[in-house]
C-alpha cells in the first residue's frame, strides 16, 4: 500500500508539472524507467536497421563501414544529451514540437512538428513494409505472389495486416503497447547478445584486420575512400534516431522529469553497445567476404546469408527475433506518430485538431490520433510498389526536424535558458553540446543533399563497378530519383521529374504546411497566457 501512496504522489507531482505547462493531464501514467526505455530502443532498432541496411554498408565500404557505427552513435549522442535535459524540463508529448515551440517560437516549433510528423508517418510504412521481408525469408514465400486478398501482393497484404494491428495495440491502451514492447525489446536485446556471442565464438572466420580493408571499393576514378565512407555512413544513420520518444510518453510515464532523460540516453548508448558487438560478430562471421560484398552490392539480406550459412536452420532462429524486432518497431514508431499528432491536434495546430487531441475516456489513449497515423501510413501502398524507399526521404526528414529543434533551443540557451535545472542537467556545458549537436546535424543534412550536387563534383556524381561490371551511381544509394525509383504495377514512373526523394518529400510537406499555416489561426492561446518561467516549466522544477 505504500508503495502504491508513493506512485500516486509521484503521478500527482507529474500532473501538476503538467498543469503548469499549460496541459490538462489525460493520458493513462503507468509507464516506469524500463517501459519508457523500451519504447525508445524500439524506435531505433538495431536489429530492423541492420538487417535491411547492412547491404549499403558492406556494398559500399567493405567491412571497414564498420567504424561509422561508434561515429554515428558519437554524433547523436550529442544530440540525445540535449534532448535528455530538455525531456527532463518537458516530458510532454510531442517532444521536439513542444520543446521548439516552447524555447524559440511557435512558427519554428510548428515547422518542426510539422515536418517530423510526416517523417514519422514515412517511417511507419517503411518499417511495416519490412515485415513481410523478413517473415518471407523465414518462411520462404514469394512476395509478389498475389495473397489471400487477389488485389493485394503478399507484400503489401502482409504489411497492412502489419498496420492493423499495431493500430489497435496503440488506440487500446499503454499497458498492452508497454507490454508487448518490453517482450520485443527482451527479444531483441537477447538476441543481438546472444548469437553476437555465438558467431564472435564458434564463427569467427575473419581477422580482426578485416576491419579496415574496403576491398578496394575506393579505388575507382572519381571515388576515393571520403565518399565511400559517408555513404556507407548511412546503415547507421538510418537507424540512429528516435530516441526522443522516451521524452514523447512523458505524459504517460511516472516520475516522468527524471524517467524520460534516463531512457533518452540509455536507448542511444545501449543501442550502440549491442550494435558493436553484433556488427563485430557479423562482420567476421563471413566466410567468403567477396561474397557478402557482392550479395550488399545487389541489394541482398548479407546478415540473413552468413546465419543461414554459419547456423543453419538454427540461423532462422535469430531472423524470428528480427521479426519481433521489426514489428515493435513499427508499434513503438506509430506509437511515438501518434502522440506528436496528439500533441499537435491539442494545440490545435493541425487541421481537425479536436479530432487528434481527444483522449479515449475507456483506454486514455489518443484513439484517434493512432486510426489516423494507421491511415496514412497505409495510403503508400496503395499509391507505389516502392514504399520502402520512402525510407530515404523520411531519415533526412527527421535529421531536420531534429536540427531545427536544436537551433530553436540553442537560441534560447544563448538567451539564458535554463534559468533553473531540472533532474537532468548540462549544466555549463550545455550551450557547448548544444552548437556540437547543431554541427553535427548540419553536417549530416549536407551529407544527405551532398549526393545529388554537381556542386561537390565528384562528390555528387561517384560512382562504382558491380561486380558484373555495371556501373552504379553512390547517390542513387542514398537518395535516389523518383522517376528511377517509384513504381506502380510494376511499372517505373519514368514520367516523373528527375527530382531527388528526400528533397521531392521534403518540398511537398513544406509547401502544404505553408499554405495551411498561413491560412489557419495562429494563435494559441492555451501557451499565450502563460507566465514566461511556467511556461518553460522552471517554477515547478526544483
């Protein structure tokens, strides 16, 4: 009982946080540390990331890619630093939204909610799509084959089931998506450990040495080894991100102010722990590196050919973890999605807002928001047979989003903020991680448009020779064009203009957020009559 007095005082002491923000607390607050941590390493997926982007890494850069792993962790670490303290100040919904809206201005906030929700839409309908990718190499069935459902292909059949189901996980209540995320992340967790070990073990077929070979990837005219490796670069950077989520279900996470930091950092640092040893152990398990060079080279599922070939049947048993693994993803991505459009729709800050903003009174959930983030994340697969690559735009997306929410709480660190701490605290040093988070955010967001510059000459247009000998460009890897690479029924759009993917998604969610920002009410008053310290939460942080 009294421990029970005790969770009460502490969900009393994060409502009233809440009420000082200006927010009515609704949610359902049950989730502890491992629930909130769970939800972020969820989003991040090493197992998801790797197995589908592996490809890229080995293909491009050899087994020397390997050292972009500790890079990118390095990189983001910068920037999950930040977000801890400011999850800590506001362990709010929405996350980057709020904290942008909150620290610089609610025309950035807006833009930055705004761009981030359509990324996170983008990434349910990548991260779905690959659940049929591995369950088909587990159970061997052919993905363009027509499903039970004749109009649909096994792919997309798969995929929207995939969605269903994630859908009324996350409208029925945090309990059951907590529940079901804890076992995945075990899953997973145990996974990546365990047969890391077993390979690092029993399959170990390379020399530590491998790590720094490329395989002479680099030695082609107009190459060299700077290109290679930012593109090789990308298998971590697509999946190094989304650990802000644990500060997303602040409202629904107890001791929320000091939970949410912790779980913010412990997704991103256990995520690149697991990633080493796992990337090790695969790296060295090959025992034809050629092999595994040439299966990435030709978009094959390297990681699935060295299980199959160290382990057998038994490598089948880590690719039904992967399973695991890429279907919390999608539940813990859509999860996140939906509470930013909460978040967004409470503010009434996108169209029907009342609609998104409302709480289930049965689940205390926002149902709504979740059949919403469902929806759109479905429309892909009924308007292209290539709804993975949206992938690509979706990543850069979200390094923007991330981006301009550290601009807008760098700008207010310049300002004085914080004038108090919170649980979690950067003390002196937060300005200084701040500009580091900035610096190497905006060095990624080149990375991500460098590929498709004539300004960076050979940097823009390298390219390399398959092993068939045919020429492949780098940039098509990472950001290929949408008249090459969108199709319906089989059939290339060629039609299309010779526009890039990311800047192609990025400029019609601009564009239609201006138009709907300029034409809707600014105005929120809710966050308008607040008192400049408690509408940074400071009065109530001690």
């Amino acid at each position: 009982m009294a421990e029970a007095g005790h969770a009460q005082d502490v969900a009393a002491r994060d409502d009233a946080h809440l009420r000082s923000l200006g927010i009515k607390p609704e949610l359902q607050r049950t989730l502890g540390f491992l629930s909130n941590f769970a939800v972020a390493f969820s989003y991040i997926s090493v197992s998801t990331g790797t197995f589908t982007l592996f490809a890229v890494g080995i293909g491009v850069g050899g087994p020397a890619f390997f050292w972009a792993w500790p890079l990118v962790i390095l990189g983001q670490t910068f920037v999950a630093l930040n977000f801890a303290e400011l999850a800590s100040h506001f362990p709010v919904a929405g996350s980057i939204y709020q904290w942008s809206k909150r620290l610089s201005n609610k025309t950035l906030g807006w833009f930055t909610g705004w761009i981030y929700f359509w990324a996170g839409v983008l990434t349910t309908t990548a991260v779905a799509v690959t659940v049929p990718l591995v369950l088909s190499t587990v159970l061997g069935f052919d993905l363009g084959a027509p499903s039970i459902v004749p109009a649909l292909s096994n792919l997309v059949f798969v995929a929207m089931v995939t969605l269903i189901i994630t859908t009324i996980i996350n409208a029925f209540g945090v309990r059951l998506l907590a529940l079901i995320n804890n076992i995945g992340v075990g899953a997973e967790i145990l996974g990546l450990a365990v047969f890391g070990l077993i390979l690092l073990i029993f399959f170990n077929h390379q020399p530590l040495s491998v790590l720094t070979q490329t395989a002479g990837l680099e030695n082609q005219p107009g190459v060299g080894i700077v290109p290679v490796f930012l593109v090789a670069m990308f298998m971590a950077l697509f999946v190094v991100y989304g650990f802000d989520t644990a500060g997303t279900f602040g409202e629904e996470t107890l001791d929320a102010g000091r939970q949410a930091p912790r779980g913010v950092l412990s997704a991103i640092w256990l995520s690149g722990a697991v990633g080493v040893i796992f990337l090790l152990a695969i790296i060295l398990s090959f025992k034809d590196m050629a092999a595994g060079i040439a299966s990435g080279q030709n978009f094959g599922l390297p990681i699935a050919d060295t299980l199959i070939e160290n382990l057998g049947d038994f490598g089948k048993v880590y690719l039904t973890v992967i399973l695991i693994a890429v279907f919390v993803c999608t539940l813990a991505i859509q999860g996140a999605t939906t509470r930013l459009m909460f978040s967004m729709g409470r503010d009434r800050r996108l169209p029907l807002g009342s609609v998104w903003g409302h709480v289930n009174p049965t689940f205390k959930t926002p149902a709504n928001a979740a059949v919403a983030v469902g929806v759109l994340s479905a429309i892909p697969f009924l308007a292209t047979d290539s709804p993975l690559i949206l992938a690509t735009a979706a990543t850069g997306m979200i390094y923007l989003s991330y981006f301009l929410c550290n601009l807008g709480v760098f700008s207010a660190r310049v300002r004085g903020w914080p004038q108090k701490g919170a649980w979690f605290s950067l003390r002196g040093w937060g300005t200084v991680i701040n500009g580091l988070a900035l610096l190497w955010g905006g060095l990624m967001l080149i990375n991500f448009a460098l590929w498709r510059s004539d300004l960076f000459g050979a940097f823009g247009t390298a390219t390399y020779n398959l092993a068939d000998g045919t020429a492949f460009a780098l940039r098509d890897l990472t950001n290929p064009l949408i008249n090459e690479t969108i199709s319906i029924g089989g059939n290339v759009l060629s039609g299309l203009p010779a526009i890039p993917i990311f800047e192609f998604m990025l400029g019609i969610v601009v564009l239609v957020g201006i138009i709907y920002y300029l034409a809707a009410d600014r105005g929120d008053a809710t966050s308008a009559s607040l008192e400049p310290d408690l509408a940074t939460g400071e009065a109530v942080i001690g």
